[in-house]
C-alpha cells in the first residue's frame, strides 16, 4: 500500500465521524523506484490532506517533507521529488492502520490492509 | 453450471483453484483485458495524457488494472477474495489492493477519485449470503459511497451479469437514489454470449457530461466470429439457472415453532416492510376442536 492510497483511505465503521487520518503503524516497507510525473502530482495535490500524508511519511521515517504546503510550493523541482517519493515510491508491506476514534486496527499483510468489518460494526 | 452467483459467497467462490485460472486461461485474460478496456472508453477521460487516480471494485488479480496501469493510470482496487489478491501479488499489479467488502462501503475521503470502474462484481451485492446481510441496504450502502467518493462530474462505469431485469432494476434503483445520473449501455445486444451490460453512472446533476455512449452492435451489426464465441470463462453469460438452489428447511413434528416466526417477522421488519407487533398470540398454537 503507498502512501496516496492512505491518504484516501478512512475508517468506515458505523458511527465513526472522524475516522481520518488512519494512524500508520509500519513494520515494514520497501521503496520501488517509479517515474516522477510532475503533471499528475499538481493534479493530486489539492485533494491531499498534507498534514496526513506527512504525518504518515514520518512513520516509515521519511520526514523531509515539510509540516505545510500550499500550492506555490509545486514550481519547486526538489519539493516535487520529495512529495513524488513520500506519495508513489513508498509501500507498506506489513502494520496496521488504527482508527483514531475506536482504536480498531486494520492489519496490513504483504502490502493488502484488510478493511473487512465485523458483522456489528457495518 | 449455474452462476457462481448461487454457488458460494464471492469470498468462498473465488478460491485459490478459481483464482488461478485467471493466470493460466488466457481466454480468460483476454476476455476481461476486452471488457476493461471497453469500460476505460466507457469512462471518458479528457484526452490529457494525465494519469488519473482510478478505483477497481472487484479487481480480483488485477486482470482489468492491467489495462489501467497500461494507460499510465494509478488505481486502488477492492476484493474480497484473498486468494485473488494473491494472484493479483503474484502478477505484480501495480495499483493498490484492499481486502474489503464493497457492500459494507468503500471508506474513502469524500471527493478524491477521479473515476470508477467494475467487471462483474456488482451483481454479487443482490445476493444475502450471511444472516446479516441485507442486498437493499449493501446496494445502498456501496453506491452512497461511491457517489462520495468519486470527484464531481466523474463517471463510475460497472460492468454486470444481472441474473434477470429484477436485479438489473433493483441496482439501477440504488444508484439513482445514491444521486447518480446515468444508464445502462449494452453491447452486442443480439448476441447471448458476447452481450455485456455496463452501468455507465455521472456523478452530480445532468449535463451534456452525462449523455449515454451507444452500445456496439446496437444497429443489428454482429460481432465477428472469435468475439462471438466469447463469454466470461467464469460461464455467467447463456447459463438460466434463475433460482438459488432452495435451503432444506429443518421442520419437526411441533412445526417451525415461535422462534422462527419471530426470526421470520425481524427480517421482513428491517427490509421495511409493515410487519404486526409481536405479541402473546403471535405464532400460538390453535387448539383441536373437534
């Protein structure tokens, strides 16, 4: 699972208001080398929830991205890389993602959270 | 064979002997890379060359992602079958995989997708497989999210194998109710096996966005020979078993007895229907009078 994938995702158990962020909880990840498409990083970013995808970045020990970003900061060719990195190369293999309001942890194993809910919490 | 529909819940269905026909049938592969690409022309993207953040409902082993990662797109892909996403490891698909059941919604951020595809998952959500399940409120439950989740104007494009017009009604219905706009463009329409329907939805209010494409073959054109031969591999198309084999009901002596009655007068309670309060005399025995 890359970090994008993350960033969209939230907690879908019923009653749950603000079951986003998931909090990220990796043991292990692997970076795989894509192609930066600067295009296609403009494109996403204003449906980014920075501080989201920062938060998550620090949890695979990434943390060269900075706290906040505004849109102005996309021109910068070194901003791009890092965002590109953070966003697209990075997946989890092995964790868990753990609603912030129950507590109730995903587990992610060979890079598939599962997000299956018990009967009780649809 | 009839329709793995009725067989097994999609999760049981679809087990590693299922699943590794998707990597070894090439007839298979061929059909759903055909299917898919249909549906990415279904799903009219602006003609950009920009790649666009996509969802698969169904993916499977990422048969149709193929053809989305072939069109430089990223997507998130949903199945419920483990041993699928297995397979889906093993083809090294390069969109993302989540286990999860589309029917109990798709738990993403309102807004952020740029577009949906499905090859024949969605006709799945019409079939109640667990005591808890309920096809109305998973139908409902899945089309409100997607309709959340997908940007505005974007288009969700799901390919079905209805078993008859009920369900094809039933799920056209939820989707409407969900706030889509749309309809079902059909392909091949003359022919049995190569018929595909595809559910072409428009997220938010009609526009000239939300026209409905015309289906091939409408004019009475056939298809050509190798397409006609085509069906699913799974064998859904051609195939009129319409019934779900009937459950031997346990009855003893005493009859099916309150219990059952009870159980029966809930379940009808949460589809809506108007069902009389349960009282002393609900389900009581008549006395022998003569």
């Amino acid at each position: 699972m890359r970090l994008l994938t993350h960033n969209m995702l939230s907690c879908n158990i019923k009653g749950v208001t603000n079951g986003f962020p998931l909090r990220l909880e990796a043991e292990k990840w692997v970076e795989k080398e894509v192609e930066l498409n600067a295009d296609f990083l403009r494109h996403i970013f204003p449906k980014i929830e920075w501080k989201a995808l920062a938060g998550a970045a620090r949890a695979v020990d990434y943390c060269e991205l900075p706290e906040e970003a505004d849109a102005a900061m996309l021109d910068s060719e070194d901003f791009l890389r890092r965002f590109h990195h953070a966003l697209l190369e990075i997946h989890v293999e092995e964790g868990a993602l753990v609603c912030p309001e129950t507590g109730r942890g995903f587990p992610i194993t060979k890079g598939i959270p599962n997000m299956l809910l018990h009967e009780d919490e649809v | 064979m009839p329709r793995p529909e009725v067989q097994a819940p999609p999760e049981i269905f679809y087990n590693e002997t299922e699943a590794r026909k998707y990597t070894t049938s090439s007839r298979i592969i061929e059909i759903q890379a055909k299917i898919s690409e249909r549906a990415l022309e279904l799903l009219a993207l602006p003609n950009d060359g920009l790649p666009r953040l996509l969802l698969d409902i169904g993916c499977g082993s990422g048969l149709s992602g193929e053809t989305l990662s072939e069109n430089g797109h990223h997507w998130i892909g949903y199945d419920i079958s483990e041993s699928m996403l297995n397979v889906a490891l093993e083809r090294e698909a390069e969109g993302d995989l989540l286990l999860a059941d589309m029917g109990q919604g798709l738990g993403l951020r309102p807004g952020v997708v740029d577009g949906a595809i499905s090859i024949s998952a969605v006709q799945w959500l019409c079939y109640a497989d667990k005591s808890s399940h309920e096809p109305r409120m998973r139908l409902k439950a899945f089309f409100g999210s997607l309709y959340r989740c997908l940007a505005r104007g974007a288009r969700a494009v799901l390919q079905l194998y209805a078993e008859n017009m009920d369900q094809s009604e039933m799920i056209m219905m939820y989707a409407m109710r969900a706030g889509f706009a749309g309809g079902i463009v059909v392909d091949w329409p003359h022919s049995s096996k190569a018929r595909k329907a595809y559910l072409v939805l428009t997220c938010g209010p009609p526009s000239i966005q939300s026209y409905l494409p015309k289906g091939k073959g409408e004019d009475g054109a056939m298809c050509s020979e190798d397409e006609e031969s085509d069906d699913d591999g799974n064998q859904t198309v051609g195939i009129y078993d319409r019934t779900r084999p009937k459950k031997k009901a346990k009855i003893n002596k005493n009859g099916k007895g309150k219990e059952w009655v009870f159980k029966k007068k809930e379940q009808m309670r949460k589809k809506g229907y108007s069902v009389p309060p349960d009282t002393k005399y609900t389900a009581r025995k008549r006395k022998a009078h003569f």
